[in-house]
C-alpha cells in the first residue's frame, strides 16, 4: 500500500520491547527506495523526541511497519480471550482478555508476560491489516 504526505498511519514497531505496539503518526513524505524496499518519514502522535521533549518524535520506517488507522468502532464487551488493544504508554498494545471486575478489564500481554487492568475506553477491537483489508483476529483463528 503506498501512503501520502498527510495520511494518518500506525506504525507497528518491530524494535525489542515495542513488539507487539502500534504508534499513531503522519506521513510527511516517501523517501527513495532503498534495496528495493519503501520507507517513509513520519512524525509521532504521542512520542517526542529524546533531544527536545516539546517536539514530536520524527523517524523514517519501512513501509512494512506501517498501516492505515484502523476503523474506529464503538466500545464493546470483551469475553474472556478475545484479543484486544490496550491503550498504555502513548501506543497501542496488543494483548488478551483474561477476565473482568467491574468496569476493569484484565489483559496479559504474552510480548512482556504482564497482565494488567484497563477500563473498557482503553482498549479496542484487535484488528490485523492483510493484503490490504482489515481483519478480526477472531476471524483468523
């Protein structure tokens, strides 16, 4: 999929302990092609730079690591096991439903081996990005 200058994306870090995260940003360009892969400059929803805090982190990422937002949906219940994201640490991470008290949700995270509770307007649908079409992780199994 190629993206443009202003396209609202997720990049889903492959970096140690971001596996399994995804980062809003924006596009500001494609940069050439190098070794026969696309990469592209973005700017950082949520992260800032090391050197300037007030400025939002800017980085070039392959564009294997990018995808569209995904659609927004409404909240929903969770049931024990259904895949989820959970809003934490200005990203989204993608974990397990592993039980409910109350109006808090438990979710393990299998990348970091922590469970950890959110309310329900912390976390989303786990949806997957293939061949060009979202997809529920409940679809795929």
């Amino acid at each position: 999929m190629e993206f443009v200058k202003g396209d609202k994306v997720e990049v889903c870090s492959k970096e140690d302990g971001f596996l399994g995260s995804y980062f809003a940003a924006t596009v500001l360009s494609k940069t050439p092609d190098r070794f026969g892969s696309s990469y592209y400059k973005v700017k950082y929803k949520n992260l800032v730079s090391e050197d300037d805090e007030s400025k939002r982190l800017i980085e070039v990422i392959s564009a294997e690591e990018l995808r569209p937002m995904p659609p927004k949906s409404l909240p929903v219940v969770f049931c024990r096991q259904d895949k989820v994201d959970a809003f934490d640490k200005d990203g989204w991470w993608v974990g397990e439903v592993t039980g409910r008290k109350r109006d808090l949700y438990s979710v393990y995270f299998a990348t970091t081996g922590e469970e950890l509770e959110y309310p329900l307007y912390y976390l989303r649908r786990h949806l997957e990005w293939v061949d060009g079409d979202w997809v529920s992780s409940a679809t795929r199994q």
